[in-house]
C-alpha cells in the first residue's frame, strides 16, 4: 500500500482559523497529505485584526522541528509565519537541503490587516538565506516589493519583472501572486531562472477569504509531496483558490 505523502508545516497559529496551521491542516488533507508541523507563534486574531502575538522560543521550535522529521518520512516542507530573525535562525539550522525534499516559503510579513507578523532581522534573513535553501518563494505584490525595497508592481510586466529579480535571492524558482492587484483578472508569474516565465491567469472573483496565501502554498507544498511538477502544482493549487472562492461569492 502506497504510504501518505507527509508534509511539515512550519507556521503559527490564527485563533479565528482564517490562516496559519488550522487553514493549512485543511488544505493538505484535502489533497489528500497529512501534516507534521512545528508551531512558530501564536496569535490572537479575528478576520479583521491581531489582537496579540507571541512567539514560541527558538529552541523550543528547533526541537519541534527535529522530533517532526524524525518521525516519519516528509515529502514536502511549507514554511509560512516565522515572527521573528531568531526563529528564522533557528529554522535555518534544523531545515532540510532542497534536494531532499521540496521547500515552500510562504513569506508572511505582515496580516491582512496590516500588523507586522516578521521582525526587520527576520525580514532579512529571510531575503538573504532562507530564500536560497527553499524551492519556491510566493509572496504577493506587497510582499515582493519589501523583499526587493521597491515600489509594488502595478502593472502585469512589472510584476514580471519583479518575479525574475527575486530569482537573484537565491531560490529556485518564484510565484509571484496577482490577487492584490488591481485587474479583472488575478495573474499570479510563475519564474525560474531556466525558463521563461508564466502568466497564470484566473477571473477575479468579487469574494473576501482570508488565508488564500497560507492555502496556495499549502496546496502547492502537499501535490509537489506527491512528485507533482512544479508548474502543474501551482496551476492546481490555483485553480483550487479560485473554486474556494466563487464558493463564497455564489
């Protein structure tokens, strides 16, 4: 009998289960993985605001992390809020080579309402060591654009070429998600430094949900656990958003 592709899921947690590790046991398993997990932070939010955030200690999720990945076989790795540059060191020394298995940064700088979830130290870290460990990067717009200290992309072709230059930190590939721009349409640019990048385009649907970032990569990180390639996984985990949403907008 075929074994459960396994994901580790390094994240916090979201009080209201619009985002973090409840939103992401739920995507894997939807796709049929199951989740091994290092908690990084828990948070006191409602779908409008983060009351509080405390982070765990370093070394409490470095012994998360190990005791995770001695305990089974891990397909895939998804990486989603750190809080702060200690965690994101702490992360940096127990994290897999790529090579062994997918990693997936889901780069959670800030909420949707705006608090900072990723301290200035571990902002940088993030850009200038994690980015380079991991297989795929998806940051939004808003995201990219602190990650590169540049304005964010208003236009397709800017955000194609914001896509390429965050290739130059180090990762293997980037989607770089549209669903905060402004167009009819929701293009997120999938970039590798070997092929021409892709528009991956959907209909933007007129539907608030918050975790969509923490479920892409979520998806993304249980199909690439599967052996999936990488450019059918983010096309799946997309079209899977999209139907989450035309179900709340119907």
């Amino acid at each position: 009998m075929k074994q459960q592709p396994c994901v580790l899921v390094i994240a916090g947690t979201d009080s209201s289960g619009g985002a973090g590790l409840v939103n992401d046991v739920q995507v894997v398993s939807n796709f049929g993985a199951r989740i091994v997990c290092a908690v990084t932070a828990v948070t006191a939010q409602t779908h409008s605001r983060v009351d509080a955030a405390c982070e765990l200690s370093p070394e409490v999720v470095r012994r998360q992390l190990r005791a995770a990945l001695r305990s089974g076989p891990v397909d895939a790795v998804k990486i989603g809020m750190l809080g702060s540059g200690a965690i994101v060191r702490a992360v940096l020394e127990e994290l897999p080579d790529r090579m062994q298995m997918p990693i997936v940064v889901d780069p959670v700088l800030m909420s949707s309402s705006g608090a900072a979830l990723l301290d200035s130290d571990g902002v940088a870290l993030l850009r200038d060591h994690l980015l380079s460990r991991c297989t795929l990067v998806t940051p939004n717009l808003m995201e990219a654009a602190t990650l590169l200290g540049c304005e964010m992309a208003m236009t397709i072709d800017a955000q194609f070429h914001q896509a390429k230059e965050l290739l130059r930190f180090g990762t293997q590939a980037v989607l770089l998600k549209g669903g905060h721009g402004s167009q009819s349409e929701a293009t997120d640019v999938l970039a590798t430094p070997s092929t021409v990048p892709v528009a991956l385009t959907a209909r933007r649907v007129n539907a608030v949900m918050r975790g969509t970032g923490c479920g892409l990569s979520s998806a993304i990180a249980a199909l690439l656990a599967t052996g999936m390639s990488l450019e059918s996984a983010c096309r799946k985990a997309k079209a899977y958003i999209h139907e989450r949403l035309l179900a709340i907008a119907t």
